[in-house]
C-alpha cells in the first residue's frame, strides 16, 4: 500500500480548511488524496488526467526528467539487453524475474496456448481483404470470449491467470494471421519447437509452398527485444482504458479489445505507422527544412517525437536506435529512411522549438524503421505495437483485480444549457 505521511494539503474554500491526506509511493511524486473535495460540494478538474494519479500501481516507474523506467524496478535497456520477452512477461505478472525452472515452465505454458479454436479463423472471411489489421484485431480478441465462457469469472484468480496466459499465447498467432489474411495467403499455424519471436514471424512469413522456411535468428532476437520495449508504460492512454475497461467488470478479452482500440490512435500506438508514413512524405534530406518549418507552423507533428511524460530522452528510443543500427548493419541495409530520421531528430534536439517544449524521440521514432527491415508492412506496426503491449494491459488488469476497486466514473464542468421547458 501506499505510504500515508500524515502531511496533510489544506484547501481553503468558501472560508473553509479541508485538510487532504498526502501519500508517498517507493519513488516518484507524493499524491494528494483529493476525495474529500467532493464534501465541498467541488468536483477537481484535469482533462487530459495532466496531474492525476488514476491508481496505486507496483508494475511499472517512469521518470519523464530523467528518462528513466522500470518495470518492477529493472531498468528497461537492462531488460531489453539481458532478458527475453517471456522473461519480461514474467516479472510484470509476478513481481520477480522468473528463474531457470520458473522460465521453462512458463515458456512451456505459453507455447502450450498458442492455438487458437478453429472456428475463430472462420471471423477473419467477414472482413474486407483491404481491412486495416489493427480492425480485424479489435474485432477477433474481442470475440475470444465467446470461446472460453468456463474461465470468466474475474472472481476467480485461477481463471484470471489462464486468462493472461492465452492472451500472451494466441495475440502473436491472431496478429500473423491478421496479416496473412490481408495478403491472401494460407493462415501458418504456430510451432511448439520455435521460440515466441521466431514463432510469431514463421506464422507471418512462412507459406505452405517453402516448407524449408527459416527466421533469421538476427530478426526474431530484434522482434524479441522491440515486443520488450513495448510491454508495458505506466498509465498510458490504453493502459487506463483497459483499467477502465475492467472496472466495469467486463471480461478480460473485451478489455484488450479496449486497449487495442485506444492504442489504435496516431497520437498513441498509431505514431510507428505515422512516422513511417511522414518519412515518405518528407521523401529526402533536402526537404526536412521546409517540413521543420511546417511543424513550427502547428500544420503538422513532428511524429515520434514528444510524450506526455518523457521530457527527456524515452530510454526505449535509445535501445530502439541502437538495435535498428544492429539489424541494418547485420541485413546490410542502407534505409535512406533512417539517415532521413537521423536528421530530423539531429534539428530537431538541436531547434529552440523543440527544446523549448522539451521534444525528444519516443519509442515510435525508429521502431517502424527496424520492423520494415524485418518486413513487417507499415499498417502492422500498431499490431506489433499492441503484441508487445498486451501483457502490459493484462499485468495491469490482474493488479486491479487483485485488490477492492470501484467502477470508474469521473465526472464534469457542465457549460450547456440550464434546464429549459420545450415550447411547441
Ligand atoms: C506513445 O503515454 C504513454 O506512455 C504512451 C507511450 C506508451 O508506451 O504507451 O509512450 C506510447 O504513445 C508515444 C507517443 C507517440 N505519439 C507521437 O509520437 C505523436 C506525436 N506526439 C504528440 O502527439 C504529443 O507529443 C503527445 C500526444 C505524445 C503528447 O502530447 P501532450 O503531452 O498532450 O503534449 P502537448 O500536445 O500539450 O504538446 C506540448 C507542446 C504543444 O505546443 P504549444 O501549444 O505549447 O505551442 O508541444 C507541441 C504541442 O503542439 N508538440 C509537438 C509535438 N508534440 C507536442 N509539436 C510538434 N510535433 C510533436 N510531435
């Protein structure tokens, strides 16, 4: 639990004092507990949540000003570096690295769900071929449900964890055939003797016609270490819709169809997408000053860059460039695309407009630019994004679940109308 202080924040209103408690958590700002407002006959007021601690979490620490974050207290380079996905999965689900006997018996649960009922794979024929795969994932994780009516009772911890455990499993085999689907080719069923990131990129690019087809083990360990970089961020916008979510006491599958629509958004997970997208548009070298100046124009965003907690470097940016370094140079890639980003982002730290706003590359920046040298589409950056990022929802889903909550509600500022007779 939080640490009460007994500091206490005094509100002086209409010549009253409400004293509101203050808290301190292991590290980061103290919270003022501002529920006793309500008495006051005041609501607070914080769109945009610019100053609100929605929850007690003990998953994930971000530090914007320094550009630190932790999950469960690792840093995340050292987890990106020195430990797998799975490994990674783990600690956010249980609060500890898992060790030698801990690892094999989880990779061995995970790959053991990584099917998925035949009859899902008939959803995918009611989509359009030219459907947005972020579309067809919303749709089919949300229908999952419908398969697993004997494990929903939120209750139930056993069922919450089977839960976590599927939906860690069966999102990499859903996102290929997400894929696969939109190109026309045959779905390719996961295998039990290949690892999570060689696995989930075997169902992407493997077809029945090359039965010899192998991943590279460069590209599987740099998807492996992008899905790290993806796992989890605090209170994001997604995040807090799947807390959101299940605070109704909706099931866990209709919650992560929430996130995925949240994180569907360009300002969000959709940036990856965006960024690769404004690379083409800006097209080369010579036009990112004119492009600059359209920015500070307010025409457009300098996508990848900014974040609403980071106003320093995002450490996963740094990771991400130095793998995207990695795998260009193992693939002898030379992208123009990323010498073209290299020069945006080097105007960009250095440009009163984008220090003054504290501006920085975050995670999106250089993401898309590895994942094509993968071959991974433009539109399936975001299901990659939202791949990575769904054991950050379940892990905060279950520590919901695991103590008493309320439903949430906030309330408002209501300008509209007062009330008013209908005149015929
Ligand atoms: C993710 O929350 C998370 O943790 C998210 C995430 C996660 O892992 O879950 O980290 C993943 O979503 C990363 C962010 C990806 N989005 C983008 O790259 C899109 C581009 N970025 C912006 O849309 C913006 O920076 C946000 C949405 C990320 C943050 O917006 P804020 O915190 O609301 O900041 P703001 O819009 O108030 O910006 C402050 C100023 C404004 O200028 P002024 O009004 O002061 O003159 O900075 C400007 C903004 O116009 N600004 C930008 C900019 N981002 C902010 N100007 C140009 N280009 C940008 N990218």
């Amino acid at each position: 639990m939080s640490a009460a202080t007994g500091k206490k924040a005094v509100l002086q209103l209409d010549g009253k004092e409400i004293e509101l408690p203050i808290y301190s958590g292991t590290l980061g700002p103290d919270v003022i507990d501002v529920k006793d407002v309500l008495a006051s006959g005041h609501f607070t007021f914080d769109p945009g949540f610019m100053a609100t601690a929605a929850c007690e979490s003990k998953i994930t620490f971000i530090d914007g000003d320094k550009g630190v974050l932790l999950h469960r207290g690792y840093p995340i380079d050292q987890l990106a570096t020195q430990a797998d996905y799975l490994e990674t999965c783990y600690l956010l689900l249980n609060g500890e690295l898992p060790t030698a006997e801990q690892k094999a018996e989880f990779d061995a649960k995970v790959r053991n769900h990584t099917m998925v009922h035949d009859q899902v794979s008939r959803f995918f024929n009611g989509f359009r071929r030219d459907a947005h795969p972020m579309a067809i994932m919303v749709g089919v994780v949300g229908a999952l449900s419908a398969f697993y009516h004997n494990a929903l009772d939120i209750e139930d911890v056993n069922h919450r964890e089977i839960t976590a455990i599927r939906l860690i499993a069966k999102i990499p085999t859903l996102a290929a055939w997400s894929y696969k689907y939109t190109v026309g080719q045959p779905f390719i069923y996961p295998r039990n003797d290949l690892g999570y990131a060689e696995n989930f990129l075997h169902m992407m690019f493997a077809t029945p016609a090359d039965r010899d087809y192998k991943v590279n083990p460069v590209l599987a360990k740099a998807m492996d270490r992008i899905f790290t970089l993806h796992a989890d961020h605090e209170q994001n916008a997604s995040t807090s819709t799947v807390r959101l979510a299940g605070s109704t006491g909706a099931n866990p599958y209709a919650c992560i169809s929430s996130g995925i629509s949240a994180l569907w958004g360009p300002a969000h997970g959709g940036a990856n997408e965006a960024v690769l997208r404004m690379l083409d548009e800006i097209g080369s070298v010579e036009n990112v000053a004119e492009f600059m100046e359209k920015v500070k124009r307010k025409e457009v965003k300098l996508m990848g860059f900014g974040h609403r907690v980071y106003k320093n470097f995002d450490p996963r940016a740094k990771v991400m460039k130095q793998t995207c370094d990695e795998v260009l140079e193992a693939l002898g890639i030379n992208d123009p695309q990323l010498e073209l980003a290299m020069e945006l982002e080097k105007i960009a730290l250095n440009d009163p407009y984008f220090v003054e706003r504290k501006l920085y590359p975050n995670v999106d920046f250089y993401s898309g630019i590895i994942l094509k040298a993968i071959g991974i589409p433009t539109d399936m950056f975001t299901v990659i994004f939202a791949l990575g990022r769904t054991v950050g929802w379940i892990s905060h889903w279950l520590e919901m679940h695991a103590s008493p909550y309320k439903i949430g509600r906030p309330r408002q500022l209501y300008t509209g109308e007062a009330q008013r007779d209908i005149k015929r």
